[in-house]
C-alpha cells in the first residue's frame, strides 16, 4: 500500500513541477514577511544559551517556541514527551487543519536543541523560520494539513524525530504528503551567500527515492521564484528527515550552501552568520510551503454569494447522477473534485463547459463535498448521495 500511495505523489508532484509558476497571492503573503521579526527571534533564541537535553535553557526554549504559537492562535499545540539516557524533553507539534484533505500532511519540520553553543544558526534559524512561517499561514487557509513540528534530541542521534516516527507516524498510518526539513540555513558572515541546498533522498529505502527527487525539483524552482537564491541540488543527511526516510516517507529539505565553520561551538552565534541571506532562505521557503500545501485566497461574502447563484448542483439527494450547471459561459476552465469524509477524492474531473452530468450509481450513500478550483479561490457544497 505505501508503494501505491509513493507513486500516486510521485505523479503529483511530477505534474507540479512541470507547472509550477509564480502565484500572486503566494508572493503577497511572502512580501510580509518581518525582518525585525526573524532578528528578535534570532536574538531571543541566542540568549537561552546553549540548549541541551536536559538543560534548563532548553525548557526555556520550549516553552517560548510554544507560547508564540498559542500567542498567534493556535490551539492544536502538543507536548510530546520522551526520555532517554541524557535526559527528558518533548517535541512541539503544531497542526493547522487543511479544508480539503484534513488527514493528510505536509510535515515542516527543524530541531530546537543545540550542542557546544546558543546554535543561533544550527538550528535557530530553522526554528525561527517555523515560527514565522506559521504566523503568516495562520488565516490562510490550505487544502492540506500542515504540521509545524519542533524536533528535540536532534543532536544527540535524531533521537525526537525518531521516537515521533516510532510512536506517533507508525501507529496511527499517517498519511504524509511530503517532509520539509529545515536545518541550519543561516549562512556564513563576510562569504557570498547567495545558494541554498535543495535536499533530495538517495538512500533506502529506494522506492520513495523518485518522488523525494520530484518533490526537491520542484522545491528547487519554488525557491527562485519566490527568493532571489540559486540552488543546489544535493543529497539528504544526518538531520530529522532521516527517521521518514527510513519509514519509506518522501522527504526533501533546506542547507545552507557556504556551510558554517563554527557551528557545534560556542561562536554559532548571530555574528557569524548572514541575516539577509537567511531573509531570503524565508522567504523562499514560505512560497514552497503554501505550493506543497496548496493554499488558496479565502473568498469573500460577495464571491460566495456569487457562486451560489450561478452553480446549481441537482438533484439533491441523488441517487443515479448528478448534474453540474453554471448559469454563466466558463471564461476558464473549473477543476472538480468530490471528497469523502475522510478527505478522499471519489472524482475528479475538469469543467469546461456549462453544464456537466456524471454518474453516481457506483457512489456509496453518504454525504460528500463538491470542491470546485475557480483560480485561486474554492467553493464547497454538500452534496448526498443516496
């Protein structure tokens, strides 16, 4: 079954790469990105201090990791505590429920523990980039489900991530579109930096290896147009994604380029690196986030209101077919899905046309939604079939 689900994103994300172009409203909600935001935070992470498993720098992080995210609205914020031999600690997980495919995930993800150091690069950076990109999608609403994931343990042998995969991803079968690890993308102070490293699995498992390759194309090209970053292709290593990787998960991530010389020591600190090549890091990744998300603009009361009169969707209930009808000739084309409960496409089709009848004879009897893509924005209606 895994083997299924990898190749039906690997066509996926294939189609995405291939058509991928620059969305104005993606670069809107990227134009407001904080710089003073990202340099207190930077600067708020680095005074914590060094932030072992264990330490009370580290529970100070935590805590302030996860009071941001209940400051901003979030209400989904769980604590996941393990232990091993250096100590206690927990994983932050953050969900934001998508409109359209609650139960699957896109998993975006850094680690907040440091060695040596205040590691305000690795990996303070990845954590301040989460914080703010949750800030920015808070109110916008995705067809998928994200969860914005604080990793603990990293440095001590991934061991957050690997006990998440173990008790949480395993047991319940989770359904994850894609990994997006972030990890140490703050560049070197006096260097050019002006190249991110987009991280593609070549490991085994091997199967996943294709659609992992796809998904770090299409972040390649998500992050010059949304940034004003080169790319680099290269492989996945030593950081939170491996643990997915191993469970047959297709990853992809973001380095830094120039990698930092002083990283794991008490210098990883503001000084040393390039604040505005980790701005456009951001800014970058935001973009690929709401592609691999699929966000949308929220409708207006008007618009609603509009489609309404327009789309009549009978008979309701239905117990043979369904017939779509738009009172007005179609300027573009209007991309059509009819979803479970579960969030299951049970059809799909493209509209050209003013009116359109498909069968549901091989329907179950339930409630379902009829999703319609009119550009950038979607409307929803319930629908039975009896």
């Amino acid at each position: 079954m895994k083997n299924l689900l990898i190749t039906g994103l690997l066509l996926l994300f294939v189609s995405l790469s291939k058509a991928q172009t620059f969305n104005t409203f993606y670069a809107e909600v990227v134009a407001n990105i904080s710089e003073s935001n990202l340099l207190s935070d930077l600067t708020t992470f680095e005074k914590f201090g060094v932030k072992t498993v264990g330490s009370p720098a580290l529970t100070h992080t935590e805590n302030w990791i996860s009071h941001r995210y209940e400051s901003m609205g979030y209400t989904d914020v769980v604590l996941q505590p393990f232990t091993y031999r250096k100590g206690s600690s927990n994983n932050i997980i953050v969900t934001k429920t998508g409109t359209i495919y609650p139960y699957t995930f896109l998993i975006i993800d850094a680690h907040y523990d440091t060695i040596n150091g205040p590691g305000t690069n690795d990996n303070g950076t990845g954590t301040v980039l989460l914080l703010e990109m949750a800030r920015l999608l808070k109110d916008v609403e995705t067809e998928y489900s994200i969860k914005f994931i604080h990793f603990s343990g990293e440095e001590d042998g991934l061991i957050g991530s690997k006990f998440y995969v173990k008790n949480t991803v395993v047991p319940e079968n989770m359904d994850i579109k894609l990994v997006f690890n972030i990890d140490e993308v703050g560049g070197v102070s006096g260097l050019t930096n002006d190249t991110v490293v987009c991280e593609q699995d070549l490991g085994a498992p091997t199967f996943n290896n294709a659609a992992s390759s796809a998904a770090t194309e299409s972040l390649a090209i998500l992050m010059g147009l949304y940034s004003t970053l080169n790319t680099q292709i290269s492989k996945t290593y030593g950081s939170d994604y491996m643990p997915f990787e191993n469970n047959g998960e297709i990853i992809t991530g973001l380095y830094e380029k120039n990698i930092s010389p002083v990283n794991h020591s008490a210098n990883d600190n503001l000084e040393n690196m390039d604040v505005g090549y980790f701005y456009e890091v951001v800014r970058g990744a935001i973009g690929a986030a709401m592609e691999f998300a699929v966000a949308y603009e929220t409708s207006s009361l008007v618009e609603q209101k509009y489609y309404e009169r327009i789309l009549k969707i009978y008979p309701d209930p239905s117990n043979s077919y369904l017939n779509i009808e738009f009172d007005e000739p179609l300027e573009d084309e209007v991309e059509f899905k009819l979803m479970d409960r579960l969030g299951k496409e049970i059809y799909t089709k493209t509209i050209s046309e003013q009116n359109f009848r498909f069968a549901t004879d091989f329907i179950a009897s339930d409630t379902y939604e009829a999703v319609f893509k009119m550009g950038n924005k979607r409307f929803v209606k319930t629908v039975v079939v009896e």
